[in-house]
C-alpha cells in the first residue's frame, strides 16, 4: 500500500559489487569493497507455491488498481477495512507468502472482497460490514508507521449493542504462515477464541488483534493490540471498564507481559500456555548466557521483572497437564508466590497444547465474574514494580523517574479516603504522578513518603493532579523534576523508538569513508525490509529536505550516515553526546576511527526533547533470533559502537565494541 510520507530508497555507490573481499571497478581502475552478503529471510516464510506469469500479473495489477483507489479516500476512517486487505495480497506477492494452491484463489477472493467495499465507501457512503454480527474482518491505520493492519471481531447476534458491552481480546498463537492474507481469512471463516469452544457465547464482542503478524506480542506487536483496542472503542459502545485480556501459546505469552505491564487497561488477565521469561524457557546456562547488556534487557519482556503488578486485579492461568509450556505458569506461580500472591491456575487433564472443554467452561465463567465487576479505577491500594520507565505505573500513582534504570523499582502506595492521606513505600524511585482516573479532587491531600509528609494545599479549586519529586537535598517535594531526565516515554533503549511514530531519514549522499558507505548502505536497507516483511508495514523514509516542523514535533528520527553525509545530523550534532568528523568520531571518552567503526544510538532529539533521535539503528533483534518468539527481544541498549571487522548477519549488526546505557539524565 502508498504510504501518506514520501518513501525515499537510497542506495550507496558500492552496491552491486560482486560478493568476497575486494573487487576492481573497471571504470575507476580503483579497488572497492565487495557488498555484504545478504541475511536469510526466517519470518515469513516464503511459500512453495509458484504462481504462473499471467495469474502473478493480473493480481499485481489488481492490487495497484486498488491501492490507488485506498489512496483516494484514505482520509476517511473505513479506508483502512479496505486497505488491510489490499496491502495481505500485496505482501503476499512481494514476499512469496503462498503456502497452498487454494492461496491463490484465496487472494483474488479477498481483492473481489476489498473491491467491492471500496464501491461502497466511494458510490454510497456505506460500510454495512460495520453493522453486522458474527464474524467481521476490519482495519485500522498505525500510528507507528501509517501502514494499515488488520483485525478480526467475533460480534454475538444477540448481545444487546444498544449499551457498553464487554470486550475480550484475544490474541493469538504462533504461526509462521499466518501473514495477513491467511490472519484475515481464518477471522472470517472460524471461532478462535479457546480453541472456538466459545463460538455460541453471548455475553462480549471478541477482539482479535494481529499483533504485527510474528513477533510475540511484543516491538509494536504490543501497540497494535492498544491501536486496534482503540479502533474498535470508535465504532463499538464497548465498557472501557469491562474489556479483558486473553491468550493462548505465544498468545498466553502476550497476556503475561501486557497483562504484567499494562495491568490497569483490563479488568482481567487470563495466559494459556505460552512463555513468561527467557532464560529458563530457553534452558540456558551461565556458559549459554549472552552479553550483560542483552541479559539486562530481557527485563523489559520478561514477567518476573513484573510480578507485583498482576496482583492489581483477577489473574487466572491455564495449561494443558501433557504441554511442556505448562512451565510458564508454573514459574510464574512461583513468582507471585514470592510477592505474596497464590496463582489460579486451572489445569486440563490429559491435555497437550491445547484447551479441555471442561477448563473452558470454568475460565469463562470467571471471565463473567471479572466483566460483571469490572475495573476498579480508583484502588485504595496500589503494588507496582518495573525496572523501566515504559511500564511506569498502575492507574493514580505513575513513576516518572528513578534513580537507576534496569535496577528494579517498587512502589506500595495506600489511599486512606476518609482521612484523606496517601502513604507510600518506594525503592530505587525518584519522581511520582499522583493523577486519578476518576477525577478525584487531591486538594488538602497529605502523602506520607517514607519518613516524610507532605501535604498538597487546597488553593480552592480542585487540583486533579500532582507531582512529586525528590529536591537537590534528598527530600520530598511538590513539582516536576527540572533538566533533561530519563522520563516515560523517552527512557531508551534503541527499539523504544519503534514502539510510536517515527521517520527515517537517510543521507543526501554516501558518505565519504567507503566502509562506513557500505555499512550504512546494507543496515539501512536491511531495517527497510525487514520492517515490511517482520513489522508488515512500509518503512516510512524522508529525505532531508522534506522534513517539516509537525514531522519534528510528532515523531522520533531515525537516521543514517554521518554529519558530512546526513545534513540532519549535521543540524543537530553540536548537541549530541558525540565528536564526529569525516575521519573519526569521539564518543563515550574513547576515539575511533571512521574507517573502522560507527556509533550507534539514541538520544533525546535536540531539535524536539520530547521525541527521540536514533543514529544508524533499526530493531536491534536480527532473523536469528525469529526461531522463537521468546529471543525477539532488544539486543541493544541505549548505545553501541559496531566495528567493521565482522560483517552484519543474523545476530548483530557487527562487531559490538562497546555498549551500554546512558545515565539517568542522559549522560
């Protein structure tokens, strides 16, 4: 599908050259470098179907006939119910994802399908799919990236529509060959929820998320679950206080960590199977452990690093007693014991990987109960624990800094009502939002932190929120912490720019060093494909001279090159954490030569503080790690250097020199 920013392909000098140390460029008579080989694609998996000539023709022509069309009225919000079936043929052709001969059939089935809704926006106005009951395949437009993604929805035909009805979201297993094309048919064609076993339920319309195809929920796997949630909320009277999460397999795996991490958006959580950690699920040992870095970073996915928080509302597990996944839940039920929580974990006997009908039976009427009592918005009592500050707080009390980033933070924060005083216990925190969701008036509120007490003074209005900070002197104080600081939202590391909208911008022309041209050459190509193919979205690219200020002030920049190289970098370069000329950068204390290495990072953007700015990084996690869901993590903290003596493959960009963390306040 044509993305609304201007797509912009560069390509260095060196492309082209055969493949092995050096080549001789007969028109210069000068030695050049030989490209870099090309990384196997893992996901998706490219189909054995061929498709003939003439049939590979006609559906590309429909699909560019339709895109032009999907352009045409893309500002409308039910373009995107044609535009993510348009973009599943799209890449299905692009990528060979054709895995059976009725495939084919399928394709044209969903163009004749997308075709004919188009006729309905443009000719009349009219999308009655958004009307009807039963199973319904629709859309949405990412924020992330402007692609359109699908889902599906499970509408019982008679629930009563006429007030705020339940959700469940339900988010599905692992499945290699279940890109767009094959996610939209299975929601038009079958019950998935439970193993369809809740076809015939009637109580809440079922949500199913796409989860960018892959990647276990996670990168913006996680953000479209929130995206489609939103979507769905637009054109549906859903009770945002009864919406409940659920999962099964890398599905569970998901309702572990969003549960964990997100806990106050669902008024339940429910994880059949899947994993909750990597360490352990991977069976590895010391000797098998990888860098210190990437250990730190299995934090940001892995659930014990958030076991308090699933204490803050109905929990309920499932495994089968024959799967080998049953391991998640046991772990997790050692961890939360740990906090002082005992799991509920309902246990299918006989069962491998997969629901028992009886389980089933019992874990919905659970899911009855949680939607019949529905989310609390205004706790008295409130446990939290994250080692980042992506995952920042459970509904009232929301960190806003800590003391050090990947050291675990804890808060026990109390709420006395009628004496009108808040008393919380924290570890490793700095800064705290004190803001109700249901509006609760804190003026002449006291809150007792540790051994001190403040108090918030009644100015006569009401005062909806507040701020709390640790002053210059180690105490407690109203107000905002001053200076750039590691906040939420703009914490690191590299891949958290991935997670909202951003813009990659690559450099006005090669640089001048040929082995940085080469390097920035392949890597920027690589994030370029395997955004779309991974992520199943077109990688959205400026040049430099297009950007503007609304692209500045909405969203990260990703870019490529050096300050001779990249008039972007160049702009800003003075107030990054780098010395960087043609010959040789100084970054981290340390200098190195241009010929030899390349900084990687990301930084508060000088031109927007509000927004990140990444130097020379796509996903951090490669195709190696695509084997199982459990490795898609970020393999990069906040800065590496990559050095050219390892060429980029399936597991690192290069040699990784050097790497680590910014502090606190971006130091």
């Amino acid at each position: 599908m044509k993305s609304r920013v201007a797509v912009i392909a560069w390509s260095g000098l060196l492309s082209g050259l055969i493949v092995g140390g050096h080549a001789q460029d007969e028109n210069a008579g000068e030695t050049s470098l030989a490209p870099i080989p090309p990384i196997e694609r893992r996901l998706p998996p490219r189909g054995e179907v061929e498709l003939k000539k003439s049939v590979r023709e006609d559906l590309e022509k429909r699909v560019q006939e339709l895109s032009d069309r999907v352009w045409e009225i893309d500002f409308k919000e039910d373009a995107a119910d044609v535009g993510a079936l348009v973009k599943a043929v799209e890449l299905a052709l692009e990528h060979g994802e054709f895995y059976k001969e009725a495939d084919v059939e399928l394709a044209t089935e969903i163009l004749d399908l997308a075709q004919e809704r188009h006729r309905l926006i443009e000719e009349e106005d009219a999308t009655p799919w958004a009307r009807e009951s039963g199973l319904v395949v629709r859309g949405y437009r990412s924020k992330i990236d402007d692609s359109y993604q699908p889902f599906g929805l499970e509408i019982p035909a008679d629930l009563d529509r006429s007030k705020p009805v339940p959700l469940l979201v339900w988010l599905h297993g692992r499945g290699d060959k279940i890109t767009d094309l094959h996610f939209i048919q299975r929601c038009r064609t079958k019950s998935q929820a439970f193993g369809g076993m809740v076809a015939d339920q009637q109580d809440a319309i079922i949500l199913h998320p796409f989860g960018r195809h892959c990647v276990g929920w996670k990168h913006a796997g996680e953000i479209d679950v929130f995206e489609a949630i939103a979507r769905v909320q637009e054109e549906y009277l859903i009770d945002p206080d009864r919406i409940a999460l659920a999962g099964f397999s890398m599905g569970g795996a998901g309702a572990w960590h969003i549960g964990a991490h997100c806990r106050d958006q669902f008024c339940a959580v429910h994880a059949g199977a899947g994993f909750a950690e990597t360490k352990e699920y991977n069976g590895l040992t010391p000797d098998q452990y990888p860098s210190e870095v990437e250990q730190i970073l299995w934090q940001w996915y892995d659930v014990p690093s958030y076991a308090r928080n699933l204490r803050n509302g109905p929990l309920l597990a499932y495994s089968g007693a024959d799967d080998k996944q049953k391991q998640a839940a046991d772990l997790m039920a050692r961890e939360l014991k740990k906090v002082g929580h005992d799991l509920r974990h309902v246990i299918g006997e006989g069962m491998g990987h997969k629901y028992h009908p009886d389980s089933v039976v019992e874990i919905w009427a659970w899911l009855k109960e949680a939607w019949k009592e529905g989310r609390d918005l205004s706790p008295d009592h409130i446990l939290w624990q994250t080692p980042t500050l992506r995952y920042p707080g459970f509904q009232w009390m929301q960190i806003q800094g800590l003391h050090e980033h990947w050291t675990p933070a804890i808060v026990e924060a109390n709420w006395n009502r009628e004496t009108r005083e808040i008393a919380i216990q924290s570890e490793n925190v700095s800064s705290f939002l004190l803001a109700p969701e249901d509006g609760s008036n804190l003026a002449g509120l006291t809150v007792r932190i540790g051994d001190q007490e403040v108090a918030i003074e009644d100015p006569g209005f009401a005062i909806e929120a507040a701020h709390l900070s640790l002053d210059e002197k180690g105490e407690w104080a109203w107000g905002e912490r001053e200076g750039l600081r590691k906040r939420p939202g703009l914490q690191g590391p590299i891949d958290d720019a991935f997670l909202s909208r951003f813009i990659v911008v690559g450099p006005d022309e090669d640089p001048s060093v040929p082995q940085l041209s080469r390097w920035v050459d392949f890597e920027s190509d690589h994030f370029r494909k395997r955004w779309k193919a991974l992520m199943r979205g077109e990688l959205p690219e400026m040049g430099a001279s297009e950007l503007d200020s609304d692209d500045v002030r909405d969203a990260n920049l990703v870019l490529w090159g050096d300050p001779k190289s990249n008039p972007v970098i160049a702009e800003m370069i003075d107030r990054l954490p780098i010395e960087w000329d043609e010959e040789k950068f100084r970054f981290r204390g340390k200098e190195y030569r241009s010929d030899e290495a390349v900084p990687v990072f990301i930084f508060p953007n000088p031109l927007n503080p509000n927004r990140y700015v990444v130097i020379n990084s796509g996903l951090t996690f490669r195709e190696g790690h695509d084997r199982t869901n459990s490795l898609q993590n970020p393999k990069l903290p906040d800065w590496a250097v990559v050095g050219f003596e390892q060429d980029p493959d399936g597991l690192v960009p290069g040699k990784i020199l050097d790497a680590g963390f910014f502090s606190e306040s971006w130091k």
